[in-house]
C-alpha cells in the first residue's frame, strides 16, 4: 500500500479569491477505485475515523483523496458558507479527476462533508462522479427531526449509499427511509445495527470499532464495485 501523501488543493478555478486547501492522496498499488471523502463538521480531514478507514478502504484496493474545507485549513471551528463549501467540493473533485483519470470515482463523506457533496452534485454534475457514498447523512439537527436538509437528494441523478446507524440521533431512520424510498433504486441504505452518528457501538453489542470500520469500508468498496463502468 502506498503511504499517504500530503497535497495542495487549488480553489480558484472553482472560488475566486479562495486560495488552496491541504488534502491527502492515499493510492494502493493495486487501485480499482477512488473515493473522494470529506470530512465533518466538527472534524477535519485528519480525523481518526477518517484515517482508519481510509486505511482499510486502502486495503480493498480503493484509493481515497481527503481534504480540508477552509475553514478547518484555517484552524477555526465555524463551518464555511454553502457555496464555499460546495466550492472545495468542486475544487477537490477536479484534483482527483487530475490525478487520477484512469480510476473510476465515486464521492461523498463524513456528515456534512457527504451533504456538501450532494449539494454540489445536486446543482450541476460533479465531474466524473460515478456514485455518492455517505458516512452518516445528517438529515436533521439532534434532537429537531425534519426532511428538509433531503429535498436536493431529488435533484441527484447517479446511485447514493447511505450508511446509517440505528442511534444516528441526526438522521431518524423512519424519517430516513420515506425519503430514499421514491429515490430507489438509486438510494441504496445500509444499516449499522447499534451505531451512532460516529459510528460507535455499545459494549454490549460485542462489537469491536475495528468490525464497524471493516463493515463501513466493505460496503463502500463493493459500492463503488457495483457503479463502475468495468461492472455495467
């Protein structure tokens, strides 16, 4: 597997006057696919949720290129506007697009940076993206369910994975699954019995962090299998 590489992500194609971003290239040898992963909100592209499956996607044979939004570049906690956001989003997708013309990509992310990139796939196609793969949709504030953060699910036109945990207190799964249902067969869920929003699992299930990040990065990796022009 190849170690991961720092690089610099260029924004001013996409946002004038937006400067560049950090993100990092993690390509095995033996690469099939290439997942574009954001990160959280309260996060960044270095988390260790982020890096563990990265890893393991790695292992699968899935190159990944995650990246920094600017406001986590910059060192503050307060997310960017949308349309910055959306920017990077756009920004990153081209780079690895660049980098990496041969591998079929598939995008998405963690929490908001999964609902970033569906916004912006939303607006107007994201190039070469073959497939949107989310770590936790947020769909709602805790604690205040609602639907509305998935009305531009609608607008999306490739196949969507959902990975969702059953005690997700952003995404209620009876709210969740009426949504996706009209988008099917396009919106494909996947469950993670007892996880939460971080994709952690009570003691008592008998799980350990390592199965969930193991589960997370199979689905993932037969996903982007499954969208791939080798597969059609």
């Amino acid at each position: 597997m190849s170690e991961a590489q720092t690089i610099e992500i260029d924004l001013q194609a996409r946002s004038a006057g937006a400067g560049s971003v950090s993100g990092i290239w993690m390509r095995p040898a033996e690469a099939s696919c290439l997942y574009l992963l954001a990160h959280g909100a309260g996060a960044d592209m270095r988390h260790h949720f982020l890096e563990e499956i990265a890893a393991r996607l790695a292992a699968r044979g899935v190159a990944t290129l995650r990246y920094q939004f600017p406001y986590s570049e910059a060192g503050r906690k307060r997310p960017d506007p949308p349309r910055l956001l959306e920017a990077t989003v756009r920004a990153a997708a081209d780079e690895a697009i660049r980098r990496a013309p041969d591998l079929p990509l598939i995008a998405g992310g963690k929490s908001m940076g999964g609902r970033m990139t569906s916004q912006a796939q939303s607006a107007a196609p994201l190039p070469g993206v073959l497939g949107l793969a989310f770590l936790g949709f947020p769909l709602h504030p805790a604690g205040k369910p609602a639907t509305a953060r998935a009305e531009h699910l609608a607008g999306v036109e490739v196949p969507m994975l959902f990975l969702q945990g059953t005690r997700d207190d952003l995404a209620d799964l009876e709210l969740l699954e009426p949504v996706l249902a009209p988008l099917a067969p396009r919106a494909e869920l996947h469950v993670i019995d007892g996880a939460d929003h971080s994709f952690r699992v009570p003691a008592r299930s008998g799980r350990r962090a390592e199965d969930v990040i193991g589960e997370l990065a199979a689905a993932v990796s037969d996903f982007a299998s499954r969208v791939s022009p080798a597969s059609a």
